[in-house]
C-alpha cells in the first residue's frame, strides 16, 4: 500500500487524511484527483499585518505562473492568510524554523529586512533564492535586483526620490512583473454577516468608516480630534452614516468621539471581527498603513491620510485617493514632529470631505 501513496501530491497532508478522501473516500492507488507538486515556494514575510496583506499579490503570480506550486509562508500574522490560497501557514517560532530546515524548496522569497528573517533565507534549503538573506554578520542582497529596496530603506534623501510603489519593488526582487495582480486576505464570513447590520443601522446611508488612531509608532500621523468631530458632523449633515474603527488604543478616545459628534462607534474586536466589520462600509478613512492594506484587499474605497511618508509607495488599485498636508512634511519617517504646530493641522475637514464626496459619487 505504502508505495501507492503519492506524497507529491498537493493535497497530500503529512499524516492526516487529504481532503479527497475525507469528502469523496478517494484512496491514492485510484485516484483521479492527484496533482502532482511542480513547485514549492516559499514566502518569509513575518513583519506587520499589513506588509503581509500587500505582499500577498505574489501569491496571485506564483499561482499564474505554476498552477500546481506548493505555497508556504512563514509570518508571525497567520490569521491573516487565506489558507485556500497557501498551502501551508507557519507561525515564525523554534519549530518552524526546525521544520523548514528539513524542507527543499525551489524557490525561497525573503522580503524582510530584519536579521532573523535574512538568516532564515540563508539556511533553507532552495535552488532559487529572492530578497534579503545574511551574509557576513549583515544584511545583504540575494540577487541583484533587492538593491534598490535596501538601499534605499538605508538613506532618507535617496527613499525621497524613489517612484517605485511596493509592489513594482517587490515583483522585481523576485525577478518578475507586476500586472495588477489582486491582495488577498482571510475574511470570516460569520462575522461579516454579523456586520451587515451596519446597512440596516445605516437606512440606505452610505457607510463611511472612520479608522482614528496611528499606532504608537508613527504618532506624528495623528489627524487632530476637532478635525474628525467636525467631518463626521458634516458628514451626518449631508447623509452619510460614519462608523468609528479601531482597536483597544483607540476605545476610549474613539467614545470621546462618539458622544461629541454623533458618529457610531461599535466598539473594539479582534482583527477578524475587525476586518469583517470593515468589509460592510462603503468607504474607509484613515490615517494608518494597516488599514489601507485591509481596505485595499476588501476592494473598499479608500481616503488615505499621509504625510510622512514617500506617496509614490502606495498603490491602491484606481480605487482610492491620497491626501497630504498643504504645507508639506518636515519629519520624513519621523515619529516626533519638528513643527510646533503639526503639519498634519494642514489637511482640513473640507479636504477629506471633498474626497469622499468623489469617490462615493464614482463608486
């Protein structure tokens, strides 16, 4: 029997039953269901959510180019990959590094700048190797083309004159082009069923989230409190339904906000409620690169708020705009601000307003 047993079939499972079997009784000597593995990938992505949500498109070109690959990615944000799309999910701890120490691949992809995450590509075992990998107690290049995104994550003046967005960089380290290709993202379909009550809540309004907090790494990205109570007061004026977003750090403030303008707020959940939830708006406003990378994979318009970082970075589909101070930004990748006066103080209520007044009109 032993010897009938495909293990090169991609929906061979290690020691559990395969899906065929499980559903259709379908045994491997017989079998019309077996796909033979003509590639195994693997992605070393483990930074933030929101770096794996938009270095997911790569998925959508490994699949194009090898219908029969093997996907695993390693990540310290798994919830956030759908596992019809990659084979196998790793958690990035002591046991997957194990594991993947005692894995051929044929192509192996590091597009994480951090020590741990080049290490790892130095040790696996793969024929093709893309990214950033170590190399004599630094930092370094696998192939020629990752020179350009180290480099310039290296010096502020040459991040500045950068034009390329992220997945333009990243399709060229793995020697490949962008063509449009999709994010994907795990989306519980419970929970966004559950928040389809924001449209009944809503009464035909247009649902327009409101995502208020930065994180506590780039504060100088904090738009001011009067700023949101004033558009979400506009915004209720002129129709719409704005619902406020965020997590815990954000629950409090996100109450002051409610109670001062009138604007929903449903409260703080975990990331798969949060991104359900989110799924149910009908545009998103925020000030955080997470959230546009939720927003860009739910196919949500989007007003971005930026100003300390390069605008060229961002992609977002022709379904989104990006809004910057008038006065411009003095603290490039800062998080302290060199104003006395924030420039963030410079995109006013109207200029969002305006910007979701076009986009809804469009959508």
């Amino acid at each position: 029997m032993i010897e009938s047993l495909k293990f090169n079939c991609l929906h061979f499972k290690g020691h559990i039953p395969c899906t065929p079997n499980k559903l259709r009784n379908k045994v491997c000597i017989d079998c019309d269901e077996y796909k033979p593995i003509k590639k195994r990938i693997l992605i070393i992505k483990l930074g933030a959510i929101g770096d794996v949500i938009r270095t997911t498109p790569l998925v959508v070109k490994y699949r194009e180019l090898y219908p029969n690959c093997h996907i695993t990615w390693v990540t310290q944000s798994p919830d956030v990959l759908p596992t019809d799309h990659v084979n196998t999910i790793l958690k990035f701890d002591f046991i997957s590094v194990y594991t993947l120490k005692h894995m051929k691949f044929d192509v192996a992809v590091n597009l994480d700048k951090e020590p741990e995450a080049c290490m790892l590509l130095k040790d696996v075992d793969s024929r093709e190797k893309y990214g950033f990998i170590w190399k004599d107690h630094h930092i370094d290049v696998a192939t020629y083309y990752a020179e350009h995104k180290l480099i310039t994550g290296l010096f502020d003046n040459i991040s500045k004159q950068n034009t390329q967005h992220y997945l333009d960089e990243i399709f060229e380290i793995c020697h490949l082009s962008f063509n449009d290709e999709p994010y994907l993202m795990n989306v519980d379909m419970g929970y966004a069923e559950k928040w389809q009550s924001l449209k009944q809540q809503a009464s035909g309004k247009p649902v327009v989230g409101l995502n208020t907090g930065c994180g506590k790494r780039w504060t100088t990205r904090l738009w001011p409190n009067d700023y949101w109570i004033t558009l979400i007061k506009d915004l209720i004026r002129d129709g719409y339904f704005p619902v406020l977003l965020g997590g815990e750090a954000e629950d409090e403030n996100n109450h002051v906000l409610s109670s001062e303008s009138g604007a929903f707020y449903p409260g703080h959940f975990s990331l798969k409620e949060f991104i359900a939830l989110t799924s149910n708006c009908d545009l998103v406003v925020t000030q955080v690169s997470m959230m546009m990378h939720i927003v860009t994979a739910l196919k949500v318009p989007l007003v971005l708020m930026n100003n300390i970082f390069n605008r060229h970075e961002f992609y977002l589909y022709n379904n989104g705009v990006i809004v910057e101070p008038t006065s411009g930004c003095d603290c490039y990748y800062g998080n302290t601000c060199k104003r006395e006066r924030s420039c963030m103080h410079d995109i006013s209520a109207d200029m969002i307003k305006t910007e979701i007044d076009k986009l809804l009109k469009r959508s």
